[in-house]
C-alpha cells in the first residue's frame, strides 16, 4: 500500500482535505517557509525532492524561516489536505483488484482518497508528517502515514553532519529518495487495475506497525537503523489498516538504510548509492492453527541521479532492485505454497524530465522475477509471478511557483499509460492488462485563506 501525511477547528474541514498516495507537496510547508512548492520539489508537486526538499525533511520538518514566525499565531499553517480522484481503463475488463466496493470491471471513475494532514514544527527541533484519509475505493476511514522527526547538526573532527531520531508508522518512510518503497515511482497508481506481485518491502505495511530509530547524514555518508513493532490487531482494525484476513506480523521488524550521497557543482548534480533491507516473521492471513510462521527478508539496491539545469528545470533518474527471500513454512502447511521457500525480485527504473516546474514527462521500466509455485500464483498462467513492462507518463503542474497566482493550493494533473510484455508469467495476452490512468491530485491549505497569507 501506499502512503502520505499533513484542530478541533480544522476536523471541519475534513471534506477539502484529501490525498491518496505519497505524491504531495503538502501547502503547510509551502505556507511555513515562505518557500514556493517548487523550492522543495521536482515538478512543483511531490514527492521528488530537490536539495532544499531533502534538507528540510533530514533536519525534521523544521525550516529557520519558520523559527521566526509565532508558533501559536500561525497555527493554522501546520494544517492542509489533498484529494484524489480518476479514471481507470484496462484493455480488457477485469474484476477491479482489490475489488473495490461498487465499481465495475472497467472504465472507472473514482475518488480514490480524501485526507487531512499535519505538515510541520511542533517544537523548534522537532517536526512530523501526519495523516488521516478516507480510502474510497475500499470506503473506509484509515489511520496513514506519520513521521515524527527530532534532529540536530553538529560537527565531528571538522565535518558537519545531520542527525535525527524519528517515530514512524511505514517501514522505509523515512527515506528521502525516490529509488525504494513507499516513494519510489510511480507516485500515483490506480487501486482498481491489475499489477505485478510485490516484496514485503513494496507493502511497506503502512500504519500496522510502529518504530523508529536513528539516522545521520554527513553529506556523503547516510546510515540509517530503525525497528518496527506489530500493531495490535483490534486496533488495526480500529483505526482501518487492518482486516480479519490480513498477515499478521509476529516479532520486530528491524530496517536498515545505507548510501554514499554528494552534490557536485554547487549542487547542480546529486548522485546516490544505497542498500537497505529488512526482515519479519509473519503467520499469512492470521491463520495461527499450524504454529508456524514464514520468515521474509527483503535486500534493496538503489541509485539516484538528478541534475538541475537550473532551479525549474530538473532531469532526475531512479533505480532500485529488492530481492526478496521467502521462508514458506507457515503458507506450505497451509497449502497455499507448492514450495516451502522461493525467491521475488523486483527491478524498477525510471527518468522524469521537469520543464518550469510545469511540464514533466516520465517513463519508467519494470520487471518482476521469482521462484515459480503453483499454488501461491495460483492466478498466473503457469505458477510464475514473471512480468515486465513500460509505464509512460505526462504530467502537468499549473501551480506551486513562486510566481502562480495560488499560494495556498497546488494540482496535479497527469496521465499514464502501463503496458506490460510479459504478465504472471507469460507473454500471451499481457496486453490485456494494459491500464490507461487518468489522475488529478489537489492539495490545499484551506485554513490560510481564512486566517492569514501563505507567505
């Protein structure tokens, strides 16, 4: 699944708040900085960052611009929303997956979530993203992303470094590239048309689970080491992130980020290596009558690239591979695995060319390998997860500039095309999988208009 983030008189304006996947640029920070969204963000709209972008989110949410203003006074800045909605066409119809609730097996239009956020200080070192939405095409009300941050820099032996502790409810969250899960492309999708089978990573298991831990950045070393705690089930349940059927998640979950990072000319190149991974202990579908438990382990690679022409005009290029390696135990005595251990890996890669922050075309290429079994693809044509393809996007971003002629709001506007070559294993009718995405993302501080201006 995926993610995103942003008072007593703010709940009234649940209905303007809105955001489906983490693809925002949230006003709040727009209105807190004084920064046009286009500072912080490839294409005026998230969730690609440029350098200013990574650095406000590595020193926690928390701009000295921001220092200046009266924290009780401006209040209102810290909260905005997003909404949402699209269209959804495959070449051939298709039972909506995850099924979702009153659509049809094609062609459809749907708003997919509406969300309220707090984007922002709460104190003078410590910032959060945090998010409440309503998932509209499984119609209920969910607990979403957060990320609490606390940071600080320093110096050791003459070399500067950011540090940070965070609490944080999505395994890999934290990250501030564009190469692994959640933030990786593409950064808005359709929860109604087909796709490829994911890793453990590429779930991410939003909001069921609970951890954090420490992070430092050096300017060309990142090293970050977290540990997550399963939810509890009933509130799970509660808070909407769970069902009876879901996997349940048995011990702590440790998460490991490491990457050599530099910006080169002024910044005007940034280049990224970086692994990270993680491992779980999980009963499938909360079937806990075998006594077993299957055991994940997800190792990633990534690079990143960006260059900036100048401010408005930024090519950036992505990469991440996550090998995924399955102890089945628990799902073969179940019967719901031929093999008591496979492997999954997926490859995705992809380019996004941004023209004044208006204009930006992406591509991107990805491919699915893994063990074949005949009873966990019990879908696929021959027992294999086997797919790739091309997705094709063009986007179009009227606001967000210094210059627009809205401050306190921003859209996205994009359409996609997904076709596949290969799909669960064979070549044969892939196409029939192919999706046309047609997507519109609106965020909005609703609350600066009425209290004060955004800059």
């Amino acid at each position: 699944m995926r993610v995103s983030v942003r008072c007593p008189a703010a709940l009234v304006l649940t209905a303007f708040v809105l955001n489906a996947h983490p693809a925002h640029a949230i006003p709040s920070f727009s209105a807190q900085t004084g920064q046009a969204c286009s500072s912080c963000h490839v294409g005026a709209y998230g969730p690609q960052l440029k350098p200013y972008g990574r650095d406000f989110k590595m020193n926690g949410y928390v701009s000295s611009a921001e220092l200046k203003d009266n924290f009780v006074d401006n209040w209102y800045e810290r909260f905005s929303g997003a909404v949402d909605s699209s269209f959804t066409r495959t070449n051939k119809d298709i039972p909506p997956s995850p099924g979702g609730i009153g659509y049809g097996p094609n062609n459809n239009l749907s708003v997919d979530q509406v969300a309220l956020f707090y984007g922002g200080r709460i104190t003078s070192s410590v910032g959060a993203m945090a998010e409440i939405a309503y998932d509209g095409i499984n119609r209920v009300f969910h607990w979403d992303a957060m990320d609490i941050r606390h940071a600080w820099d320093g110096s050791v032996l003459g070399n500067d470094y950011t540090a940070g502790i965070t609490l944080n409810n999505q395994i890999g969250y934290t990250t501030v590239w564009n190469s692994s899960p959640p933030w990786n492309y593409p950064y808005s999708s359709s929860g109604l048309a087909p796709s490829p089978a994911g890793t453990f990573l590429d779930d991410g298991l939003g909001a069921q689970v609970l951890g954090g831990g420490a992070y430092v950045s050096s300017g060309w070393v990142y090293a970050e080491g977290d540990v997550y705690f399963p939810l509890n089930r009933n509130f799970g349940q509660a808070v909407g992130t769970m069902n009876s059927s879901s996997d349940k998640y048995v011990a702590p979950i440790p998460y490991w980020h490491l990457a050599l990072e530099h910006g080169f000319d002024h910044d005007a190149h940034y280049a990224q290596i970086g692994t990270f991974g993680a491992t779980a202990l999980r009963q499938p579908g909360n079937d806990q009558t075998t006594g077993l438990v299957d055991r994940v382990t997800d190792i990633g690679f990534e690079a990143n690239y960006q260059y900036l022409a100048d401010l408005h005009n930024v090519v950036s290029a992505h990469a991440g591979f996550i090998h995924e390696m399955q102890n089945l135990n628990a799902t073969s005595a179940l019967g719901n695995s031929t093999n008591q251990s496979d492997t999954l890996n997926t490859f995705k890669a992809d380019v996004t060319y941004s023209i004044d922050d208006t204009y930006v075309p992406s591509v991107q290429y990805f491919k699915t390998t893994g063990s074949s079994d005949a009873a966990l693809y019990a879908d696929s044509a021959n027992g294999s997860p086997n797919s790739d393809g091309f997705t094709v996007e063009m986007a179009y971003v009227p606001f967000g500039k210094a210059d627009s002629a809205i401050q306190w709001g921003n859209a996205r506007l994009s359409l996609a095309y997904t076709a596949y070559t290969r799909f669960n294993g064979t070549s044969k009718n892939a196409s029939d999988n192919n999706t046309l995405f047609l997507n519109l993302s609106m965020s909005l501080d609703p609350l600066v208009p009425a209290f004060g201006k955004s800059h």
